[in-house]
C-alpha cells in the first residue's frame, strides 16, 4: 500500500510539472519572431517597452521576465 501511495505521489508530481512546462513553452512560443520589427509591434500590443534578442530570436519587451509577465495578463 505503502509503495501504491508513494507512486500514485510521484504521477502526480510528474503531471504537474509538465503543466507548468507547457504554460511556459506555450508562452514563449506565442512571444518570438524573426525579425525585430514584429517584435517591435508584438511590444506595442503587449503594452510593454523595448525588445530584446535571444540567441536568433527577437522578443518583445525589455527582457524575458517581463515578457512572460505581460503574455500571462
């Protein structure tokens, strides 16, 4: 019983994670563009200021924890 509980627990666990992990990948799938001008424009719509670049992407807003806070309104 004792084995049931703590594995019903750990499936659980696991479940929940990858909730969070898709609300993330999610979020920044709807906040990365090509170019900087759709960024730009993405920006505009959020209501946030600025863009920045990560690796080969342009994203809107000043920096990725504002992004991710203007995408969750």
């Amino acid at each position: 019983m004792h084995v049931l509980r703590r594995n019903l627990n750990f499936f659980i666990f696991l479940f929940l994670i990858s909730l969070n992990f898709n609300n993330y990948s999610y979020a920044h799938m709807r906040g990365t563009f090509s170019s900087a001008k759709d960024a730009k424009n993405k920006s505009l719509e959020l209501g946030c200021q600025g863009i920045h670049k990560n690796k080969d992407k342009w994203l809107p807003c000043k920096n990725e924890k504002e992004l991710h806070l203007y995408l969750r309104k």
